[in-house]
C-alpha cells in the first residue's frame, strides 16, 4: 500500500539515511519501469510461472546488488520467445535458456521489456527455464513506500538496514519478473547473501542459513506470493517468536524481526494474537498458515509483504487501543496477499477492505464510539475527485495520480465508506458471506480447502447480486464508478418531509433512509429513490440518518474540506 494511515492521519515521510558517498545516481527509470502492472504481452499471457530461483548477493557499503535468478514456466501456447521485465538500468551479465547460453544478439532490454530468444521453438505444455545473471545498483527509494526502490538505511548504533519497497514501480526493480497483479510465482525459493553478522528475512519459510568466508546466505521458501509482495530485509535482526493457537483447530508460527528497543518490540508481538483473533474471526482462516504470520521492522512505513508485512510505525500510539499500521498491513494478508487484484484498476479490493477492518477492529476493543469515531475520520478526508473504478486496466500509478486521473486515497477511505454503507443495507450475515467468497472463493473457508486468487470488481458485486438474491449493480454503479457522492435532497411543506435522492448518472438508486422524528424512527424505502414522512407538527425536530448508516453528499464536511485546503496553503506561502 502506498501509505495514507487509512484512518486519515496525516503522517511524516520515512527519512532513509543516506551515506555522503552515495554513488551517483543512474540514469532515471523508463515510464514503463516506473509504471507497475503495463498490459501484459502476448508472450506473458502464453505462459504460467511455475517457480522463481531468486539468488540475490547484497553489498551494502556499494549499495550493490548481485542476481543470479532461474524462472520456469509452462508455456499455454507456442512461443519463439520470452518477455520479461526488468529495469534496465541493471546491466545483464548472461541470459540462459534450459541451461543454454545466449549469445549477446539472443536478447535485449530496451525500456525494461527483457526480450529473450528461445534457441528453437516451443510448444504449448511445455516448460522453460530462464536464467538471468545481472548487477548493479538497484533505484533508490527517496520517500518509501511513496515513492519505491531499494532503501539503503542505517540503524541508530549505525548497521546496515536495507529493504525494498516496490508496490508502485513493480519487482522489476530489483528481479527479472512479470510485473503484474497476475504475475505471481507459484513457487519462490530466495536466497539472499549478506555480509556477516547481517541477517537476511524473506517471505515464507526459512530453509536455514550457511556462513562462509564472512557472507551468510539465508534461503527463504513461499509458495503464490504476490509479486511486489517479494522482498528483502536485511538488518542485525533479533526475533520474537510464538505460535498461535487458531480457532480453527490448529497452530502457526508467528515471528517478529526488529533491530532496535526490545521492551517496544515485544508490547507491539503481544498485538499479534489479538489481531489474529479478530481477523480469523471476522473473515476467516489466516492464509498463510503453513508459512508464518511474521512482521520485520523497516526503515520505512509499511507495506504488506506477503507472510513479512514491512512495519516502521515507530511503535506510535492512538486514541484507538492499537497499532493502527500493524493491524492494516496484517489485514492485506486477506486482501491483497489471499485475494489479489487482478487489474490495478480494482485496487479498491485491497485498500478498502484492509482499511474498513480498522474501524471493526476499534469497535471490537473500544465499542461503538470507537468504530464511528474512525469512521469521522475517513468521511473528513475524501476527495471525491475520481471514480474509485474506471473500468478500464490501470498501471498503479494511474490510481494514485490525481493528474492521470486517480481516485488516490478515496480506494481507501471513500471504499471503507462505501463498505460500510453495503453493510448497513444488506446485513451482516450477507456481508461477509459476499466477502468471505471474494476473499477465499468459499463462503465456508476452512484451512486446507483454498488457495490465493484473483478478485476483480465485477466478480464482487456478482457475488453480492448472488448472495443477495437481488440485482445490487445501482448501489455499486453510484459509489464505485462515478466521482460524485450520492446527495439525499431534502424539503419540507408543513408537517411533511419530501426527500429524494440525487446520483450521478441520474439512473435508480433505491437506497432506503431512516428518519427519527421524536421518539419515532420511519424506514423510507426510496424504491423510486424517492420517499415522504409525516412530522408530528411542522415545528418538529427530526434527524435524517441517525445511526449514521448512510455515505452521502455533506455540505458540512464540503466546508471543512475547503477550510482545511485554505489553511494548508496559506501555512505554505508562510512556512
């Protein structure tokens, strides 16, 4: 994720220390490196990734890196060659082909398509290994996770502590990969070497670890991760560990690297049981199970690293209980690591739900006042710019940029909303039978019986049609693919109150409203998106959506939203 604190906190940008001789800086990344999740080509779509051999020799003092990576694939049609991606500002020392060498001319990479020739053609069911060897300096993240790359860092006693953070630009930062939502590996085995005493973390399980002539190698081994959801973690790591007893029968490691302050580090470990509890509760099995659930410590904010998830919240605190960071990042385990997006352009399947459990989680600590508090804070921030969905394929860029047209941090916080909404009109027990089948593709999920998928929009609001037993395309057509908030227009003629909604589109939006007149509260049920109701006297008091079920059109936060934009740039002009 690239780090808004969904609950609208406005957060300080990581500082990466930078050594004064810092090489010089490469030349910049290509649009299509910069840009994670390009369509993919015809030769990416011909093929399943089997397995990904990751060799990575990190030289820290160089800020270097060293790869050496075998990827396999079974071929779905015939192809006379393969595209990869990789940055080419990694220069290539050897490309191989079912252990073959290739000659320079064999291959190419010209704007981060690494175009390699097959030495004959192959057939469809067959299988190919492509060696990769390369080196050089990997982009260097200035503002990670904002802006990605490799983040060269240093601890407070000064050790190296380096980590990657690619969501934005992709794992062709710093592997040859297919840099997609659907490009993910069935197979990862990581072996990262590192200068002694440095400890090496990654993803999944850890195969164990071999020092000789003053390098370790650390051998890491997961199975479907994510693609930017790949990572390295280096660092005089020390470990928390604990098992946790599941609710559903049995026991996963859980496992916590960090690098300094042990009294901080084990108050943050004893959140993870909770978490856990509340996660595996609300949605179901944690996904990874077999692996570990594990955190490492960052130099930098966050993001959610498959069975790894990056935590550099420096321990902070809120009004709420918890580690807000930890608990969102912990969430992407669900939504984003088990269910993944399949097109950038659903990015909201991520960020939305990661950023809803927020709210449910501080309701399950604090109670009511809690959960709508945080909600207070995510209606006060949205922008309303953009459609949280284009429904068109997106880079994940284009999501973020408000120029590009981006509806930014509203996949967040506008999606939680929106969530919250669907939730209050359809029930509880369909919510989460709808989520759970995104999520696991099973409304009855046990451990054992899934494995990671994709999720599109359309396939959600199918799902909720399905479970439902109703045609739901008017809520998700409002919230989902248009800018604007639905605006509930009301009017008063004496002792009667006319409301009626207003959406963008101008088609149906039958979204039945509550209105508390005294101790009297009457359900409109707006089915032509209108609705009257009689006051006890046309001085009567009434509220309009008292239990605050309903995201709407506020004038109010509109106000708020153009105060708080004057402020920020007089204290520009003045700071």
């Amino acid at each position: 994720m690239r780090y808004s604190l969904p609950l609208g906190i406005f957060l300080a940008l990581s500082t990466v220390a930078c050594s004064p001789s810092a090489p010089p800086a490469p030349p910049p990344l290509t649009d299509f490196t910069t840009n994670s999740g390009a369509p993919l080509t015809p030769e990416q779509q011909a093929i399943t990734f089997e397995h990904a051999d990751l060799h990575f020799r990190v030289h820290p003092e160089a800020r270097r890196l060293e790869g050496d990576t075998t990827l396999t694939f079974q071929l779905k049609a015939p192809l006379k060659r393969m595209v990869l991606d990789l940055d080419r500002n990694l220069p290539i020392d050897a490309v191989e082909v079912d252990g073959q060498r290739l000659a320079s001319s064999g291959y190419r990479n010209t704007d981060g398509h690494l175009e390699v020739d097959l030495p004959h053609p192959l057939s469809a069911g067959a299988r190919t290994s492509i060696r990769v060897i390369y080196h050089g300096r990997p982009h260097t993240a200035v503002k990670p996770p904002w802006d990605g790359g490799m983040v060269w860092s240093t601890t407070p006693d000064g050790q190296p502590w380096i980590a990657t953070a690619v969501e934005g630009e992709g794992c062709d930062l710093f592997w040859p990969c297919i840099d997609h939502p659907t490009g993910r590996p069935k197979l990862v085995d990581e072996y990262v070497t590192v200068p002694a005493p440095l400890v090496a973390v990654g993803n999944g399980v850890s195969m164990g670890m071999e020092e000789k002539d003053g390098m370790r190698t650390y051998h890491w081994r997961a199975h479907e991760v994510s693609t930017y959801g790949i990572s390295l973690n280096i660092g005089p790591y020390r470990e928390l560990s604990g098992t946790y007893k599941s609710r559903f029968g049995d026991s996963y490691p859980m496992r916590y690297f960090y690098v300094d302050d042990e009294a901080k580090a084990k108050t943050l470990f004893a959140e993870f049981p909770h978490m856990l509890d509340f996660l595996e509760g609300t949605i179901g099995p944690y996904p990874f199970r077999s692996e570990k659930m594990g955190v490492a410590e960052t130099p930098y904010k966050g993001m959610e690293h498959q069975t790894i998830n990056a935590y550099g919240n420096n321990y902070a605190k809120t009004p709420y209980g918890y580690d807000d960071l930890l608990q969102h990042e912990l969430s992407h385990e669900w939504f984003g690591n088990q269910v993944t997006n399949a097109n950038w352009d659903d990015m909201w399947i991520h960020e939305a739900f990661a950023t809803y459990m927020q709210p449910l989680y501080a309701e399950s600590i604090g109670g009511k006042q809690a959960y709508f508090a945080s909600l207070m804070r995510l209606r006060s921030i949205l922008s309303n710019h953009h459609a949280i969905v284009s429904g068109t394929p997106l880079r994940e860029e284009d999501v973020y940029n408000d120029e590009r047209g981006g509806p930014g941090q509203d996949i967040y916080n506008k999606g939680a909303l929106m969530l919250h909404t669907l939730r209050n009109y359809i029930g509880d027990d369909a919510f989460y039978r709808s989520v759970r089948l995104m999520v696991y593709g099973t409304e009855n999920p046990v451990p054992g019986n899934f494995s990671p998928r994709y999720g599109t929009t359309k396939e959600f609001i199918d799902i909720v049609d399905k479970v439902t037993g109703k045609d739901m395309h008017w809520f998700f057509n409002v919230y989902l693919y248009q800018a604007a908030l639905p605006d509930l227009q009301v009017t008063q003629e004496g002792q009667v109150l006319h409301l009626a909604w207003s959406v963008p589109g101008k088609g149906p939006f039958p979204l039945p409203v509550d209105v508390k007149a005294g101790d009297r509260v009457v359900t409109l049920p707006m089915t032509d998106g209108h609705g009257d109701v009689t006051l006890p006297n046309e001085n009567a008091l009434y509220v309009i959506d008292p239990d605050s079920k309903l995201l709407r059109r506020d004038a109010g936060m509109e106000a708020f939203r153009d105060y708080m934009e004057q402020k920020r740039k007089a204290q520009k002009k003045t700071g």
